[in-house]
C-alpha cells in the first residue's frame, strides 16, 4: 500500500474532501491526533479538548501532575461515538473542564482491543452494559472508577464537576470505588479458570442442549433471537447449520433459514450496492444501524455460502455473491488486495442519509411509470417513522401488485433488477459516508476465510485470486520476522502488537484458503502461526490469553472467552488447533484442543449459545475428522467431479489434501504424513478417505467418495 508520506497531510485532505468527521470545515486538524494515522483519532483532531493519543507522554503526565485520566474510546463508523463528538466534545465549556482537572486520552478500539476490552469490562462491572462511545474515568495508575458510554452535555458536566471535585477533596472515594472495580475483575478472571470436567461432557448431550435453547430464544416470526433490537450473529448460525450438515438436525435448519431469509430480505441489508449493515434497531431486520463492518460482512458472506450449499438455496449463493462482490468494489485497497475495516453510518452529520429513500425520490430516479411501483415493492412510505424516509426491503411479493398496478406478475418480478442500475446511479450522486482505510488483521483473516470458502463452493478463479492477494499482502506488511504479526496498518505502516483474534482469524483464513487452492505454503503458515500463539498467548493449563505475553495490561492479561460479533479468539483457535493437527497428523495439537474443550465443558453447559464458536469446536472434537486425500490431475474432469462431492456433501469437517497424480512431495508428505504413498491408481483419478493415517479403500467416482466418507461419519 502506498504511504503519502504524512498522516497530518492526509488529514487536511480528508477533512477537505468530506472523508472525516470534519468534512467540509476547511480547517486543517491541529494538536496531537492530527499526527496519528487512526481516522478515528484524526476525526477529533478539531476538538477544543487537549487530546492525547494511548502512550507514554499522556500516562507520565497524569502521573506527573497527580491528575484523573479521561479515556474516551470508539472507532470511525460509530454513530454515536460521533454525536458525542458534536455534543459534547465540541463544547467549550466540556472542554475547560477537562482540560483544567483531566488528562484526556482518545482510543481507536480496533487499534487498541486491548485497552478496549480493559476498560469495557470494568464499565459493565460498574454499570452492567457496555457500548462506543466508551467513557472511563481512571486514576494516574489506571483503574478504572467511574465510565458509561454516551452522555449529553449537561449530565457530562456535572460528571466533570463532581469528579474534579471528588478527587481534589475525597479522595478516599475514589480509591474505594477503584479497588472494588479491580477486585471484581480479578474476581472475573477468576472464575475463568478451567476446572476438569467429568469425562463425556463433550458428546451429543452438550451440542442437542445448545440447540434446545436456541430454539428456546429464537424468533419464529422474524427470525434471530428475541430482542428489541437484532444481532447478525453470524458465529451462532454457523454452529447451528454445522450441527444441521452433521446430523440432520431439523429445528436447526429451519431457525438458520428462517433467520437468513430475513436477513436477506430486510433493511439491514443493502439492496443496490450488496453488503450488511451492522445490525437492527427492532425486531424485524428492516431498520438498520448503518454502519458497515468488515467483520460482519466477511462472516455473513462465508456463512450465505455455505448454506447455499448446505441448503441448496439459490437465493443464499446470490446473497453471498453480492456480499463478496461488494467487499471488493468498496472495501478493497485496490493495489495490495487488503480490506478496509468498516464504512460510516453517517453522512451529511445524518446516520443513514445515504441510504434512505422518500417515494419522490424513486420516481425521479427511474421515472413516473416504474417509481410508484418500486415504492411499494421496496417498502418505501411516504410516512415512515424515520422522517419520510425508509431503508429498501424486498418483502412484497411482485405478484401481489399486479392488480393494484395493472402490471403483468411476470413484469414486475423482474422490476427490481431492470432498475437497479439506476437506483443505484442516482443514491451514487448523495455525500457517500467516509471509509475508514484501516486495515486490520484478524478482520482481514475473516474475509480470507470468506473468500477461500466461495472459491471452494462456486469453483470460482476470480475469489481464489482475490483471497491469494490477501493473503500475500497480510503476510508481507502484517508479519515481522520473529514471526509475530502487527495489529494493523494504517496508509501502508504497519502498528501495534496484535491480539490473538489476529493469530486466529488468519490462521483460520489460511486454513480455509489451503482447502480452497491445495497449495501447501497456506497450511505451513498456518502451523507457524499456531506454533507462535500457543508459545505466545498460551495460559497455563487451557485456553489463551488475549494479549501478547511482551504487551502491556494495565488492567492485567485479559481472556476473553465468550463469543460475540465474531467468534472469540480462544474458539477459533481452538478450531484451527483441531483442524491443523487432524491435517498435519498431529495428535498432540489435537489433543491439547480437546483437553481445553473438555475443562471448560460444564461452561459451555451452562453459556450454551454465548459461547457458540467453542461449540463448533465441540462438534469437531466429539465426532470423527477424516482427511480426505484426492490425487490426481486438477483439470482432469473425473478428479474434478471427486474434489465437487466434497466440497458440496462431505461433513463440515472432513479436511481435503490434493495432490498431482505423480505423487507427493517430500515437502507436503513431511507437512501432511497421511499423503505418503497415495498415487492414482490403475491412472485413474483416486481419492482416498483416511482417520488418524488410517485409510479406507481407494475409490474412484464420486458415488463411491461419497458412501465412503457419509458411512464413516455416521460410526
């Protein structure tokens, strides 16, 4: 990626070409943020507050001074990390108290998980929710003693008052509300200790529950789990259609379609452009958040795919396409093949400007005779609640407007497509929300997997192309020598230590793209990857810690357990430990997966689907993994028709090694053993269904794969 060569000239440059939250204010930022490569940071760098960034000069100043630090922490996308920004901290008097009693500290969560995940978990503890903006109040040695996360104006100044006076007066105070804060947490911490489980608790008892209470919570109209507001999830939909595509569960099926059905078709998807906005404000996934995130993007992509081919649904493998295929028009550095982290939810100073439609505005996109009828078809209302203006959905059936309109069924079915074009051209004229350009690794590692897993599933080169660039540029600017990955890389420099959703999102990534490509360098890489984390970020005992052993924990090293937006970084770890070792005949590495899966079994009894990547673990852990070797030439048709089957019917973690009809290399025999010997026999393309090097009879057409590989499972 090329660098500019200066954060601050890029900074003015954004805020004159509308890209930054100060878009349009033709001041070029000033003071410490405007130096730093974050967009987040950059956004207040116009700020009357004397912001510091997260460092060494912020932190001895405090200390210093005998002064209480101000952390506000958020990223680019955030709405509401925005209106604060306007409300609160472009207000003066804000300012005067801050500046006069405080040392004020701006984070960017994505560079800085860490910090974040600190201090989130000590404002639940002290409120009992969390969110961005996220608002901390800490003592010179950092803990934490007062925070929440949006306030207005008047209550934030009287929060300021009373601190300030607090800490030069009764002092006291806040020392005790500060060592209560920090006995919690480490009382937390804990209670994460894994304890042995009696033997068997990781069988089909464990995984039938979770999907019991599931069931339990979901919602059988829209979808989702019940709430006021809805969550993607992506991590819980994927356990559940792998416990579908292992046993045949029935209810497990029915909650997944049922669930990206309506996704799919309502307004927290993006209709014209394709992609996923982050999550719903009510129940029936019409009314977005209107941020875009990477993250949520990539999973929702991999996840359409394969319940296109799980589920055989043609609609899915459109959603998929469309996700991906936006990803790389919108979200993809164009030279190195990396992905931005997200897209704002603002434009214009509005979250959703962008993206909402008035009914008059359709008629002048496409015309008086097509606008009325995509009005109704697109569920835009001249009364909508959201100020006459609404999301697009695709919930009415064209069929159902064939009389009102005097329209042929037939015509109006194939309305939308005729004019998306144009809907699209015309929303392409309104102020575009700012993209923030960040890249992050373990973001970067979801969307190798996503792409790594298309290109299995619809045989496609240009997303195998897309996921080899990935992963070439993540590997050549994110990695260091000792073998250690950076966080992130803002304008082409690569920062900060990573955590471990970085060494197990792209090492799943690489996993996935090996599978997709049968290149041996992506499987090697994986294993260096997993070898650094376990000696890195390994805890004593099981599991792993979220930062690196050399990083710095004010609060102590955190482990973050549960899964959330994204599997948490111990489940997909624990998933690649189990995939690698079963490909590269490791059963030690197999072994300390499952023991860990094991001492935290009767957690996962008792957090069911909260913890619904360790559960995907499970499944992997407490049924056979078969290595499924295929040999012979690639773009032979009968080995082609061998590697098809199992792409589309093998179990969800039956694991591929393919190799020429020559033979292996010595190399890939010494990375993947069970590959020793296998040669197409008889010059016929062969594939062979193997379990712990233990191999069935050879078979040569995909009926014989597929009873081969199905009958063994099922044992």
């Amino acid at each position: 990626m090329r660098d500019p060569g200066s954060a601050q000239i890029r900074a003015a440059e954004d805020a004159r070409s509308g890209s930054g939250e100060n878009a349009g204010s033709h001041v070029e930022p000033t003071g410490r943020l405007a130096c730093q490569r974050s967009v987040y940071l950059r956004q207040h760098a116009l700020n009357p507050v004397d912001w510091y960034p997260w460092g060494e000069e912020a932190l001895e100043r405090a200390r210093a001074e005998d002064r209480p630090i101000f952390l506000s922490i958020g990223y680019s996308a955030c709405h509401w990390c925005h209106e604060m920004a306007r409300q609160v901290f472009e207000d003066r008097r804000i300012a005067e108290l801050l500046d006069a009693h405080f040392i004020s500290i701006k984070v960017d969560r994505e560079e800085r998980p860490d910090i974040d995940r600190a201090y989130m978990d000590a404002v639940v503890a002290m409120t009992g929710q969390g969110g961005w903006p996220l608002t901390v109040f800490l003592t010179p040695d950092l803990e934490p003693f007062f925070g929440g996360t949006f306030f207005p104006p008047e209550p934030f100044l009287s929060i300021l008052s009373r601190i300030a006076s607090e800490w030069l007066g009764r002092r006291e105070t806040i020392a005790a509300r500060a060592k209560k804060v920090r006995a919690y947490l480490g009382d937390q911490l804990e209670a994460l200790s894994p304890v042995r489980s009696e033997p068997g608790q990781l069988g089909e008892a464990l995984l039938d529950a979770a999907v019991v209470q599931a069931a339990e919570r979901f919602d059988e109209r829209w979808g989702g789990l019940r709430g006021r507001m809805k969550f993607p999830t992506p991590v819980l939909w994927r356990f559940l259609l792998h416990r579908h595509r292992a046993v045949g569960d029935p209810d497990a099926e029915r909650m997944v379609r049922r669930t990206l059905d309506s996704m799919a078709s309502g307004g927290i998807r993006d209709h014209l452009a394709g992609g996923f906005h982050r999550y719903a404000v009510e129940p029936s996934w019409r009314v977005p958040h209107f941020e875009k995130m990477l993250y949520d993007n990539a999973q929702l992509a991999g996840l359409y795919t394969e319940a296109a081919v799980v589920l055989v649904e043609a609609s899915a493998s459109r959603v998929a396409r469309e996700t991906l295929d936006y990803m790389l028009a919108e979200m993809r550095d164009p030279d190195s093949g990396l992905f931005y982290s997200s897209v704002d939810a603002d434009s214009e100073g509005e979250e959703g400007r962008f993206y909402l439609w008035r009914p008059q505005e359709l008629t002048v996109a496409v015309g008086p005779e097509d606008g009325p009828v995509l009005s109704a078809l697109l569920g835009v209302e001249a009364e909508d609640s959201l100020g006459g203006r609404s999301p697009l959905t695709r919930r009415v059936e064209p069929e159902s407007l064939s009389a009102r309109f005097e329209r042929p069924a037939f015509e109006l079915q194939g309305l939308f497509d005729a004019r998306r074009a144009a809907l699209l051209a015309h929303r392409l004229r309104r102020s575009r929300p700012a993209v923030d350009r960040k890249v992050v690794t373990a973001y970067n590692g979801l969307a190798l997997s996503a792409y790594s897993q298309a290109a299995s599933a619809f045989d496609d080169v240009h997303y195998l192309a897309a996921a080899e660039q990935l992963a070439a540029s993540l590997h050549a600017l994110h990695r260091r020598d000792d073998g250690s990955l950076f966080r992130v890389s803002n304008l082409g420099r690569a920062e900060h230590e990573a955590v471990l959703d970085d060494y197990a999102f792209f090492t799943a990534g690489l996993l996935d793209l090996h599978q997709a490509s049968g290149r041996l360098v992506y499987l090697q890489r994986a294993l260096e990857l997993l070898d650094y984390a376990e000696a890195h970020f390994g805890r004593p005992g099981c599991a792993f810690f979220l930062t690196h052993r050399r990083a710095e924990a004010p609060l102590g090293r955190q482990i973050e357990i549960e899964d959330g937006a994204r599997p948490s970084g111990n489940a997909a770890m624990l998933q690649s430990m189990l995939r690698a070792g079963s490909l590269a005949g490791d059963d030690a590495r197999f072994a300390r997966a499952r023991t860990c899966l094991e001492a935290h079994a009767a957690l996962l009894g008792s957090a069911g689907i909260s913890m619904a990547g360790w559960l995907d673990a499970a499944l992997i852990a407490s049924r056979p993994v078969y290595v499924v070797v295929v040999v012979g030439d690639p773009s032979d048709l009968r080995t082609r028709s061998l590697l098809r089957t199992f792409r589309e019917r093998a179990p969800v973690h039956a694991l591929l090694a393919t190799i020429g009809a020559e033979g292996a290399s010595p190399d890939a025999v010494a990375t993947i053993p069970v590959l020793a010997g296998k040669r197409a026999i008889d010059g016929r393309p062969t594939a062979f269904v193997c379990q712990r090097g233990i191999c069935q009879r050879p078979v040569h057409t995909a009926e014989e794969l597929l009873e081969s590989i199905l009958t063994g499972w099922k044992k």
